[in-house]
C-alpha cells in the first residue's frame, strides 16, 4: 500500500517537528544567552529553507514539511522563552501562534497550517473575551456560546474575503468554522436556561442547522461540508431524542441513522434533479 505524498510529508512533519521538542527537552542545558540563540534561529533558518524550496521545486511537499517544522519551532520558541523569562501570560501566545501558522500558510498555499492557525485564533478571541469579564482565560470552554458565534464567522470569512491566488482555502474556513460550531453546540448551554432546557435548545439549534449546511454543501458541491454535517446531523438526531424519554433510546438507536440516511440520499436526489435542470453544473 502506497501512502500518498502530502500524508507522507504531513506526517514527517509532525514527527521532526516532536523530534525538536524531545531534543530541546532532553539537552536543554545551555547558558541562557546560547539558548535564547538557539530557539529564536531555528524558526527562521526553518523559514529560509522552506523559501528556498518554494523556489527550487515544483511540489509543495518538502515546502509544507519544512513549514510545519518552523510553526514547531516557532510555538517551542515562545514557550521555552516563556520558561525561561518566566511569564505567564500564555494566551497572548495563541495569537501569536495564529498569526505565524496563517502568514506562512498564504505564502505558500498550506491548508493544514491554515486550519491550525484559524483554530488558534478563534481560542485567542473567547480566552481574550473571558479574561475581559474577569474569568480565567483557559475556561474559554465552558462558555461555547461565544465560540459557536466565532466559528460561524469563520465559516462566513470566504464570502467576504476573497482568494483568488488560494482557491482551495475558502473549504478550509468552511470546514474549520462548522467543526467548531456544531462541538459548541454539543457542548451545551450555559445560558440561565435550566439544564434540560438548554440541551434541548441547543441540540435542536445543532440539528437545524447541521440539515442546512448539508443542503448548503450539496447544492454548492462543497463535498467536505457535506460529510462533517451529515455526520453532525445523525449524532444531534439522535442526542435531540434522548433528552425527552427513555423509552425513545431504542427508538433513536434503530431510526437515527435511518433517518441521516434517507436525508442525504433525498438530498443527492435534489442535487440530480437540479443537475438536469440545468441549475447545478
């Protein structure tokens, strides 16, 4: 079995990126001088190989490799210089992770690190918005309703902004803003709604519109927004059945997924008929 090329580099990536972590980890031992050297050169020579590759080849594979090892060291960077100069202010890093992860994704077209970076600025946002309101910043988490409202601007971005030299970005913000609504609206409520209330509320927010997105995605041809909501509307379904009676529980086991299925297959069914009618490509 052949892997493919990006999956290959992608993982390659991954692992010199954690092979620099377990080095700077196990010989961390220097002055401080040589070590502030150390971990502020790597991104950048990180960098200078990665331009230099842009230039040379033809694939983006050792270009993407090689970025993903300067977002590695970029992120070890500023968390050994944080050790090192003890602050604690960690969530001013995540935007400074975000910001590096989609610069260096537009430079060279990098989807993964593109999806990284938006991910990391959306949790920047709701940790900034909790430590507005006096709440530690890392329980950004437990008020998702913030993050559902940063996720779906993600997922409108595209239609404001445009990309025309990044064409296959736009399915990326897409892709990123509908996983991080529909898990906030997993989540739950934490409005003064009363426990039951809230989950009902929010399951059946998450089960109407992951219905929408998925006929969104089909009649647009957005294949990846079709899967992640079909999938999404098949575990609300089946949450939204349980939060009334107990009996409903082997109702929901047995008619749940029939009902995602049937969804999606009168979906693609709409999706032909618009095809014939000249209103779809």
């Amino acid at each position: 079995m052949t892997v493919p090329p990006r999956i290959a580099s992608t993982l390659g990536g991954i692992t010199i990126c954690a092979a620099v972590v377990l080095f700077f980890i196990g010989f961390w031992g220097l002055g401080m001088f040589l070590q502030v050297a150390i971990v502020s050169m790597l991104p950048l020579f990180a960098l200078g190989c990665a331009e230099f590759s842009a230039v040379r080849e033809r694939t983006s594979y050792s270009v993407g490799l090689l970025a993903l090892l300067a977002f590695g060291s970029f992120v070890t960077n500023l968390m050994l210089l944080r050790f090192i100069f003890n602050i604690n202010s960690l969530e001013q890093a995540l935007i400074a992770w975000g910001a590096f992860a989609t610069v260096v994704a537009y430079r060279y077209g990098l989807r993964l690190l593109l999806a990284i970076g938006l991910l990391l600025l959306i949790a920047y946002a709701a940790a900034e918005f909790n430590a507005a309101f006096g709440y530690p910043w890392f329980e950004f988490g437990e008020r998702p309703e913030l993050v559902a409202v940063l996720g779906a601007l993600v997922f409108c971005a595209p239609i404001v902004v445009r990309h025309p030299h990044h064409q296959d970005f736009p399915p990326v913000y897409r892709l990123v803003g509908a996983i991080v609504f529909f898990l906030c609206m997993l989540l739950g409520s934490y409005l003064p709604l009363g426990y039951q209330r809230g989950e009902r509320l929010y399951g059946f927010v998450g089960l109407l519109t992951s219905a929408v997105a998925t006929w969104l995605g089909i009649t647009q041809h957005w294949n990846s927004l079709v899967n992640i909501s079909a999938t999404a509307f098949t575990i609300f379904l089946f949450l939204f059945l349980l939060l009334f009676d107990s009996w409903v529980l082997f109702l929901a086991a047995i008619g749940a997924p029939g009902i995602a299925i049937a969804m999606v297959l009168m979906l693609k069914r709409l999706r032909g008929r618009m095809a014939r009618k000249g209103v779809l490509p």
